[in-house]
C-alpha cells in the first residue's frame, strides 16, 4: 500500500534542490579557488613544464658534450705525451755522441 503525502513530497524536492544547490556552489567555490591559484602562481613567476624539460634536456646535452671534451681532452694529452717522450729520446743520444771531452780541442795550437 502506496500513501502519498504531500509533506514528504515537499521535503524530497526541497533537499534535491538544496543539493543541486550545494553542487553548484561547489563548482563555483573550485574555480574561484583555481582562479587564485592561478594567480598566485603567475605573480610568483615560475617556469612552465614544457620551458622546465627544454632547459633539463640542453643541461644533459651540456654534460654528455662536457664529458666527450673530457675523454677527448685526455686522450690528446697522452698523445702529447708520447710525442714529448719519443722526441727527448733521439735528442739525448745526439747529444752523448756529439760531446767532446773537456780539454781537448781540434785546432792545433800555433
């Protein structure tokens, strides 16, 4: 047995209208609050995503190129030094054989 009272009927639309209310309100509320955010976040002058990875991409290409220079730089400088290394080693024995002994000289005394 089904009654119908118009009291109950009341009350059931006025609290779906209070809550069609409430939800909107709640929107209202969440994009006055994102509206300050944003806001906020604009005077503090922060970077965006997308400028955040372009910077973070060309700091690892500086480093991947800052350690290439490294290698690059430590290998030249071993060359160097086998190039300084087989340069000394003729020069010195140039230099045993081509010494005179003290005292003596080659052109005759007058």
């Amino acid at each position: 047995m089904q009654t119908r009272n118009p009291l109950l009927n009341d009350l059931a639309k006025v609290a779906g209208a209070a809550l069609g209310v409430a939800g909107g309100m709640k929107d209202e509320l969440e994009g006055q609050i994102r509206g300050r955010i944003d806001r906020i976040l604009a005077q503090m002058d922060l970077v965006t995503r997308e400028e955040f990875d372009a910077a973070r991409e060309m700091a690892v290409k500086a480093r991947d190129e800052q350690e290439d220079l490294r290698q690059e730089i430590a290998t030249l400088r071993a060359e160097l030094e086998t190039l300084r290394g087989a340069r000394k080693a003729p020069t010195a024995a140039k230099s045993k054989t081509s010494k005179k002994p003290a005292g003596k000289t080659s052109e005759p005394k007058a």
